[in-house]
C-alpha cells in the first residue's frame, strides 16, 4: 500500500515479431511506490545495455532515497543512468541511448518523469489520458506550427528523438506532478504499443481487462504486426479495504 492507497500492478514486455532482440527493460520497486519503462537504441547489446542500466540504477537507489521526496531520488538516478550510459558510449566509440518513462506514488500524488518517447497514460472515470509529450523531433515541429498532428502521424522521422538518456553529457527530464484518485490506473508504455495499437482500442482492453490487461496489450501489437519491441507496465490504484475489528473500523 501506497500512502492511503493500495496497488496492484502488471507487466508484460516481448520483442516482437520483426526485431531479433529485445532493447525494452523495466523495473517495478512496488513497496516504495516506483515503476519504470525503458526502450534502449543504439543495436541489439548497445540498445539493450542502455535500457538495462536505467532499470537497474533506479532499481538499486530507490530503497535508499529519501522517502518523503522520493521523486527526486528517482530522477537523481536517472541522471546517474545517464553519466554511466554516456560514458560507456564513449569508451566504445558507439552512441547508444533509451527512453524512460517512470512513476512514483507517494501519498495522494503521482510524479511522472521522463525522456524521450515512452508513454505515460491515465484512466480515470474510464477516460484515457495521455500524461506524457514526446520528447521527438516531429512533435517539436506541430508545437512550433511547422505541423498538424494529422501530418505528423504518418512523417517518416517521427520516430527520430530529440531526447534520451545517455546521448549527451547532460540529461533534461520533464516532470509532471497531480493527485492520485481511488480506481485510477496507470499505463506505461514503450513506442511498440501506441505505434500500433490506437487509444480506441488501448482504452477497451483497459476497460476490459485493468490492471490485468498488459498481455492483452501486447497481445493486441503482435496482431497488429508487432514490428518494434513493446513494454507494458499497468498500476491500479483502489482505496484500503477497511476490516471491522470490534465494532470499529481499521
């Protein structure tokens, strides 16, 4: 449990049917409140490397950071995932990176972190919410007008990032911070999913299925072709159930 809140969650990650491997990680670190995706590029063992090591230093640091700010002890080890990731490139002469999209519980908040074009989604009240902005360059091109979102669905470069952990010395996250409400459930998702799979049907299976719905998911990509790895982490947040001990409520 969470604050005042319990949670259940669910994963499901799978290559794909096109890619040989597969560069996707995550990491759950439920007792603390903090899940994560990481889709890693740069080739199979560089993508894969990359990715792995965001998974593992969050992982690693978070039962170590202050637990009243624990969002900021994530986002600290995504930095620190950074350094490793650049200098690792550096040392092999290779540019490897991953996106992360990251979620903290604490309380009655959320924070979401993140870089690059891995996806964070909300339902509430059975409506999808897309919490995240990709971190593309397309997608800098309709914030600035150069686009119409119609355009930028089918541009060839939309895929191309415009940020990511361990290309530059220097890592910019985004951050978002809200208050987390009873029956919410979170979506985390690498580009392999929402590529292929629209928010119609995202939206249905997560009606259908909560927090149990990530095979279903990736289920629906592979039908869809699953041309790219694809990573699911769901979490659902339900209020305490309450236990009548002597007449009273606890």
């Amino acid at each position: 449990m969470i604050g005042p809140y319990r949670t259940e969650a669910g994963s499901s990650t799978h290559k794909g049917l096109v890619r040989s491997a597969n560069e996707d990680s995550l990491a759950s670190v439920a007792a603390h409140g903090v899940w994560l995706v990481a889709d890693g590029m740069g080739g199979h063992a560089h993508g894969q490397f990359a990715s792995q090591t965001i998974a593992d230093v969050v992982s690693g640091a978070v039962p170590l950071i202050d637990p009243q700010a624990p969002w900021e002890g994530v986002a600290q080890a995504v930095h620190e995932a950074n350094r490793q990731i650049f200098l690792r490139s550096g040392e092999l002469g290779q540019q490897m990176g991953s996106t992360v999209v990251a979620l903290v519980l604490h309380d009655a908040e959320f924070v979401v972190l993140w870089a690059g074009d891995s996806r964070a989604y909300l339902l509430r009240g059975g409506d999808l919410i897309r919490l995240t902005r990709d971190h593309t360059q397309v997608e800098q091109m309709v914030e600035r007008g150069m686009l119409t979102p119609d355009e930028a669905e089918d541009h060839p470069m939309k895929h191309v990032l415009a940020r990511a952990v361990g290309v530059q010395e220097t890592l910019e996250l985004d951050a978002i911070r809200d208050f987390v409400a009873a029956n919410d459930l979170y979506l985390l998702c690498s580009d392999g999913l929402y590529g292929v799979v629209d928010d119609t049907a995202i939206t249905a299976l997560l009606r259908e299925h909560g927090v149990h719905a990530a095979d279903h998911l990736v289920a629906a990509a592979l039908a869809a072709g699953g041309p790219d790895n694809v990573t699911v982490t769901l979490v659902a947040v339900n209020e305490p159930t309450l236990l009548i001990l002597d007449g009273m409520a606890r």
